[in-house]
C-alpha cells in the first residue's frame, strides 16, 4: 500500500521571505517525525516537495504505511511547535487534496463510498483517488475506516463469500432407537388450532399454545438459569440506528432487520387525506402510509443482547459490580428471512429468553463453562433430549459482517457454540439438515465492550458473553422427539403440568378448520384431561 496527497496548511499569518529559514528548519523536524516508528523509513512519510502562497504553506507527502491523516495530524504538531516559537506563526487549519491511495492487487471498490472519487485499476494495482479531506475529516478515524473495509473487502473476495464453520464438539446417546414419535409437530399445532397463522413468520399463539411455550421456558428457568444466579431485566424492544451501528447489525445483517417508522406528525389533521381516503376505499395502500411517516429511525429486536451493551456504555465499572449476570425474556425478537419460514421453527416473531453477562475474560469464561454444563443437564436429564453441541462461526462477527477467519477451535477464547436437538419427523440422524439449532451460547471477547466502551475503573480487560434461547424451537425439539403425551414426557414437564393445570384449547363452530385437525385436537384434550383445569 502507497499513500500521496497534497496538504495545504493554513497559517495565522502571511509567509514572509524571514520567515523561509524557519519553515526549512520545520520542514526537517516534520522528516524525522513522519518516519517515527517505522523500523523502514521507507513505510513512513516524506515531504517530496513544498511551496507557499499567502498565508498557505503546500507539502506534497507520501507514505508507504503511515496513512495520510496521521501523517496531516504530525505536521500540523511540528509547524505549530517549530513555527509557534521560532516565528509565532499558528496553523489554522488543514485540508488535503489529490489525495490518492494505492493497493497492491485488484480490488473491486462499490459505486458509492464515502471521500473515494475514482479508483482505477493500474498494472494489477488499484489506485483510489479520494475527495478532498479538511481538518475535521482527518480528525476522524475515517480513512483507518476506509481502508479497514477496503481490507475487508479484498480478504472476502479472496474468500468468495462466508465461511461457515462447524465443528461438532459433543454428542448425546441415542435414545430414540426406533423413534417414538415421528410426526411433524409444527403440522399438528397448526391443524389442531392450537396456533395460527397471522402473517408471514408470525403466529398467535392460544391461550393452550402459550401454556406450552412458557412450560418448556419454565423449566428452563428453573433448572438453568436462576440457579445460576442470573436475575431479570426489562430490554427495549426497538432500537435506534445508532445501537445497531455499534453492535455492526447495521452492517451485517441489515437484510434481516426489521425498521420501524414514527408518524411525521401527532397531528391527526394532518392526516386527513389518508384517513378519508381509508374511510371511503376500506383499504390501506402502503405506499399512502408511507408518505406519512418518518424514515425509519429504529429497528426491532434483532440479537436481543444489544440494550446490555448499551446501558454499560460509557460507564465505568469496578471489582464489586462483577459479574454481572442478567436475563430478558420482556418480548419478542424480530429476523426478516426471505425464504425457509416454516412453522414454528423458522419464524419473523419469535420468543427467546436472552442471558447476558459481563466480567473479566477469567469471570466470562467461568460463567459460561457453568452455563454449558447447566445446558447439557437441562437437554440430557430433564428434557431428555437427543441433542449436540458445535462450535461455529460466532454469531456476532455473521451478524456485523466482520471477515475474520474462525480460531482454531479453543473452547476457552472468544467464540459461539450451537446447541441442536435431532427432528426424528426430518429423517435420520446422519442427514445434518434434520437436526434443529434451539440456541446458542457465545462469549464475545470485547467485541461489544469495545465499540460501547464499557470499562474498568482499574483498565482490566472486559469481555461479555450471552446465551438465547429460543422458546419455539425448544418446544417443537420436546414434542418432535416425545409427542404430546405428557405420558412420554420427561419428569419435570409432568410436574410442572401437575403444578400448573393447563387452559382449554379453542373450539368454535369454524375452528380447528379440519377435520383432521379436530380429531387431533381431541386426542390431545385426552391426553390433557387429567391435568386441564375443571
Ligand atoms: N444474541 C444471540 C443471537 O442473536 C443469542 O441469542 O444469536
Ligand atoms: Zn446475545
């Protein structure tokens, strides 16, 4: 890489013929500063010509790794310094023009990037020309950024695309041997009414449905997590842009997200055009709403985990506060997928109970090894699930579009790990696409810590870690391996049915719509009859 560029800088005053003997002598001291920490001189900066006009002073400056802006940032020092004293003569400003950067290989740049003007392609190298940067822009990390992506952007092409990674760590016996139950159970919830369909991805849940759900997370709860000492919180739900530029959302997965619009105005008469035209037509052409409501200036919950690095932004914290060890189950999160929705294991809207926590890399990593084994007690003993852990490509540098290449696998550093429990209505266990991923557990290093600047009042390092279950596909995992007859349902879950009667399913004239789905329904009121409320 190569960096050239015009930097004009703006004196206190007009340069006077005295005032030359004192600028050469400036021009060396900013020499020997612009190839400060570079073992090679030729990787730091070198003034290849200079010339003056009115109050401006011109450097033409190249570099080979030391990058424009900091290089602007040491001679603007050294002429404030060196000129200040010898001829009080103050810099008043900086701008850098013609600026061009060059890269060794051919890297294909996008049509629209901030401060880039051109890029061209000169014997296999790639030459960008950037727009003209005053002070303030090189103030800001804004080249570091620029070439960060352009870096970014070369080791993806290199790489064509993502590189999953997936690594089985751990694998329960089986216990299915034949499989008990081998039947859908997104299909029966459906057909038997005990959920519908209320948009793409989204489902009602009835009061029988919700019974369920919240039984499974229960147990979870009870066995899993306040065991462990994790207490609740209450998360928002929707989330300004700026919290999804700093968890890299914004970036990476900004064709999942979901936005949201406020209203333009609170002013109902303002709205008097769509509303009489809703009267009138009975119907809601988005493209009217549209025009009265503002761009989007939030997204839904996406990763569930983002308002806990958010409220420790900025803050410092000690000893005394650590761990922190936090759930939110408050609401839905949101995942927009353009294909693959299918019942209740690949929704819009789901339901998750997300646990996070923040420490020291040792107090992470020990809360998440605590964790770990309480998981693999709650599938292997108290669901009695066939279930099995991998290590993947962590879930946060997918969802920021972070190019990093998975470590080689160390279960004690920075990474994510899947849990996945066998479908047995999918097909047999060595086909890899019939087992379901039902949550994660990840320890994030300071991937979070860093851009929220979350810190420690003594300078130790801080890691976090998070943990979501996903409340829909830990029920379809229970019912997929065991049916709905309580009957073949581990301990736990019959005693929560004992502790807790469950509500009647919904039956109308129209309802369940089948009558397959009826004959179903019924089965599963008897195996219910002895635990449903009378
Ligand atoms: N926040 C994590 C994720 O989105 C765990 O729920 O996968
Ligand atoms: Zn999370």
């Amino acid at each position: 890489m190569r960096f050239r560029g015009r930097l004009r800088v703006e004196l206190s005053r007009e340069i006077v013929e005295e005032d030359l003997e004192a600028i050469r002598e400036a021009l060396e001291a900013v020499g020997h500063h612009l190839v400060k920490g570079f073992r090679n001189p030729e990787e730091g900066g070198r003034v290849e010509s200079w010339s003056y006009s009115g109050r401006v002073l011109e450097l033409v400056i190249s570099s080979g790794r030391l990058r424009l802006d900091e290089a602007s940032m040491r001679v603007r020092r050294v002429l404030e310094e060196v000129l200040g004293r010898s001829r009080r003569l103050g810099v008043r400003g900086l701008r850098l023009e013609d600026a061009v950067v060059e890269l060794d290989g051919e890297v294909r740049v996008g049509g629209r990037l901030p401060f880039v003007r051109g890029v061209e392609v000169v014997g296999g190298r790639t030459v960008i020309h950037l727009e003209p940067m005053d002070e303030g822009d090189l103030k800001r990390p804004i080249l570091l950024r620029l070439l960060r992506l352009l870096n970014e952007k070369e080791v993806r092409a290199r790489w064509g695309g993502k590189a999953e990674h997936w690594q089985l760590i751990k694998q329960s016996r089986v216990k299915l041997e034949p499989p008990p139950y081998t039947d859908d159970p997104n299909k029966v919830l459906e057909e038997a009414g005990l959920v519908k369909r209320f948009s793409v991805g989204q489902w009602l849940y009835t009061p029988l449905a919700a019974y369920l759900l919240r039984m499974v997370r229960e147990v979870f709860l009870e066995e899993v997590v306040r065991p462990l000492g994790f207490v609740e919180a209450v998360f928002p739900k929707m989330y300004p842009l700026e919290v999804g530029l700093r968890t890299g959302h914004l970036r990476g997965t900004v064709n999942s997200l979901v936005f949201a619009s406020l209203p333009k105005t609170y002013d109902i008469e303002e709205f008097e055009e769509l509303t009489d035209y809703m009267y009138v037509m009975d119907e809601a052409p988005p493209e009217e709403v549209g025009r009265y409501v503002r761009y989007p200036e939030y997204f839904l919950c996406f990763a569930q985990c983002e308002p806990f690095y958010w409220f420790f932004g900025g803050e410092l914290v000690d000893d005394g506060a650590l761990p922190v060890k936090w759930y939110d189950m408050s609401g839905p999160s949101f995942r927009w997928e353009s294909g693959g929705i299918y019942g209740l294991e690949r929704v819009i809207e789901f339901h998750r109970v997300e646990v996070v926590w923040l420490g020291t890399p040792e107090q992470v990593v020990s809360i998440r090894n605590d964790l770990l084994k309480a998981y693999e007690r709650f599938m292997d003993e108290v669901l009695d699930l066939e279930w099995r852990l991998a290590w993947v490509t962590p879930w946060y540098y997918e969802q920021s579009g972070t190019v990093e290449k998975v470590e080689e696998f160390d279960i004690d550093r920075p990474g994510t790990i899947d849990f996945e429990v066998w479908l047995p209505y999918r097909g047999p266990r060595e086909d890899r696409k019939t087992w379901l991923e039902v949550g994660n557990i990840s320890i994030h290093g300071t991937k979070f810590t860093e851009p929220f600047r979350i810190r420690h009042n003594r300078g130790r390092t801080l890691w976090t870690g998070c943990s979501g279950f996903g409340s829909q596909r830990w029920l379809i995992s229970v019912l997929a391996q065991k049916g709905f007859n309580p009957e073949n349902w581990p301990p736990k879950l019959r005693e929560y049915l004992e502790r807790n009667p469950p509500p009647d399913p919904v039956v109308l004239v129209t309802y369940p719509k089948t009558q397959s789905g009826r004959r179903e329904l019924e089965q599963l009121v008897k195996y219910l009859s002895k635990y449903l409320r009378r």
